[in-house]
C-alpha cells in the first residue's frame, strides 16, 4: 500500500498518553481524517493551539456547481468530528466541543479541548456545548438489541469503507436499521427508511434524473473531472474509476475517464448504472433535518457518521446516491416521495457485499495548521 494510504495505518498504541495536549490532540486528527467526504474532496483543516483544537472548513475546496453553500462539506466535516470525539472517548480523554464558537465566522466549525476521565467522571463521551448536539451514541433509554459499545464504534471507523458496488441479496435487520434511526433521532435529525419496491423505484428514476441532469452540465463534469485518479496513483484525495462502474484492472484509465467526463456527456450511461444500483439495494435510507443551516449541516455529518459506523459494526455496506439532494427541484420531490418535512441531507443505499477497499487520505500532519 502506497503514502497515500497511510493515514489508515496508525495504532492505537501510538497514543501518546504521557505527552502533552497538543501531542495527544494531533494524534486524534489522525482518526477525523478517515470520514468520507463528497468526492473523497477532504475538506478540514485543524488549527491546533496550545491545548485547543480548532475544525476549520477549507473553503478552497469548494464545489462552485454541486455544492455552492458548501453544505455537503461541512456534513463531511461534521462526520469527521465524531471520529474525533470517538476517539477521544477511546482513550479516555472525551472531548469538549464547542460548534460555531464565532457567530460570525462561519469556517471555524467547532473549537476542541480534552477532559481527563480519571478528573471528570461526569463527562459524556459524544455530548457538546454547541448549538444542536445531542448524545449519539449509548442514551440511558431502552434501546433496540442492536447496541454496538463504544469501543465498537470506534473500531469500526477504520473498518468503514464506501461499497460502491451491488449489493447481495439478504436485507439488513430490523434491529439494525431501527438502531440508526433512534440515533439520528438522538442527534436532532431524522432517517427515513425505504424497502418497498415502488418508493425504490421512484427514488431510482429520481436519481437517473439527476444523474443526467448534472452531466449535461458541462461545468459540472469539468468539476468532476478534477477529482477522478487513479487507485495506485500518488494522490491523496478525489475518486477511482471504480466510482464509475469500472473494475480494477481498468483503473489506469483514470486519467483518460477525466478527460472523457468533461469533454463527453456519458449521462445516459451512468444513469444506467446508478438506477442498476438503486434498484438492487435492498434498503435506501434518508437521512434528513428540520433545518437547513449550516449548523444543521454540521450536526447531520455526526448523525451520518454514527449510522455509518453503526452499519459497519453490523457488516453492513453503505454508499451515497446524493444525486436528488443536489438537484434542489428533485431535493423537494425526494422529500414528497418519503412524505417528510424538513430537508433532505444524504441518500443511503445500505445492504451486504465484498469487501470495498480504503480511499486515499492525507494524513494528519497535512491537515494540520
């Protein structure tokens, strides 16, 4: 496995539990920057001072034509706090975060100092004092039998990858799917979920729409061009070619896919391929909030996260068809097909399948300020 892969690699016994904050604050980046993010895209930065650390949206990321409030990267943001305060949590220095310490600085996303569990006994693994956060993980209400611990979860982050593949048949259990719902509730967001073959149907020809919505748009696919390397290449962000259809061995195309995508509309094509997907998911599941704010952004890549980590402590395979979310006429149809108020954030196709393989990542030290 090349540099690229690197950040996957670190141990836990790496931990340095006799250094200082900082040391032990820049050694849990290194679990935030496994979340995923829209096109692999990355786009944190951690400004570490003294014994604070701040998330910093890196706004030279932006996506201009899919994402021009940036809400999905502030969502992949948010999923990269909870792998922070997991592993925190893990090694027993929880976290206190505060989201949008600055009403008016709408790139620093949460400021992080650590607690001492041996000092502070009281102190919950996943609860901060920003706006929104809830407890996503253990509640002391009933709860479903599916209750993956802590130190489940947390090993669960570096087994989560994107399967971006068909699923086989068998559905997920009812125990599973109705664990995640309860922690989006937990959350402050809400999971709709959907197994029958007509709403599926719906949903597949909504994200068809999409698909070939966006590819007619040719800033769109210049946009997309950018982030597609190849596997084995040296860069540490952005999509194989896999993420279209193509096997492994096809992946030294890359290069050539990118020029292809930008200068060729393939919609019809890759709408196929994601209806095919869609269709043969045994479960889709939306993920959504009552607002449609930044920090609502935020709180839902928590959520998203934790359903995510949930499904894989379950062996479950997840992966996005967002398609419907970023096309805002067919967000607001979504929303109508699964007769719910609020704003649709992620679409989810969950179910069994092979073993995805690992994105690259930058590691720690280049994520750091």
């Amino acid at each position: 496995m090349n540099a690229s892969y690197r950040a996957w690699r670190s141990k836990t016994a790496d931990f340095p539990d006799q250094g200082s904050e900082a040391d032990k604050l820049r050694f849990l980046v290194g679990y935030a920057v496994l979340a995923p993010s829209k096109y692999n895209s990355q786009p944190w930065l951690f400004e570490l001072r003294d014994d604070t650390l701040d998330l910093i949206y890196d706004r030279s990321w932006a996506f201009r034509v899919t994402d021009p409030e940036s809400r999905e990267l502030i969502l992949s943001c948010g999923a990269a706090l909870l792998n922070l305060r997991l592993a925190a949590q893990h090694f027993e220095h929880p976290a206190v975060i505060e989201t949008f310490p600055f009403a008016g600085d709408r790139y620093l996303l949460a400021r992080i100092h650590l607690t001492d569990t041996k000092r502070n006994e009281q102190s919950h693994p996943l609860r901060s004092t920003g706006a929104g956060q809830t407890c996503l993980l253990h509640t002391p209400e009933r709860l479903p039998a599916f209750q993956p611990s802590n130190e489940e979860l947390f090993a669960a982050i570096k087994k989560r990858r994107t399967h971006r593949g068909c699923f086989w048949n068998g559905a997920p259990p009812e125990e599973v799917l109705t664990r995640c719902c309860k922690v989006a509730a937990n959350g402050g967001a809400w999971l709709s979920i959907i197994k029958d073959c007509q709403t599926k149907r719906r949903l597949s020809d909504l994200v068809a729409w999409g698909v070939r919505e966006q590819m007619a748009n040719r800033a769109f696919r210049r946009e997309l061009a950018q982030w597609i390397h190849p596997a084995r290449g040296k860069s540490k962000d952005g999509l194989s070619a896999a993420v279209f259809g193509l096997h492994r061995p096809l992946d030294l195309l890359s290069p050539g896919l990118s020029l292809l995508l930008w200068t060729i509309n393939w919609g019809r094509l890759i709408a196929a391929h994601h209806r095919e997907l869609i269709e043969s998911s045994p479960v889709l599941a939306v993920l959504g909030t009552t607002d449609d704010t930044p920090q609502a952004w935020l709180a839902a890549g928590e959520v998203l996260e934790a359903v995510l980590l949930h499904t894989t402590a379950a062996g479950l395979g997840a992966s996005f068809s967002n398609q419907p979310i970023e096309v805002q006429h067919l967000r607001n149809e979504l929303r109508s097909i699964i007769g719910r108020t609020g704003s649709p954030q992620i679409l989810l196709r969950l179910g069994y399948g092979g073993r995805a393989r690992h994105t690259p990542r930058r590691p720690a030290d280049e994520v750091l300020i």
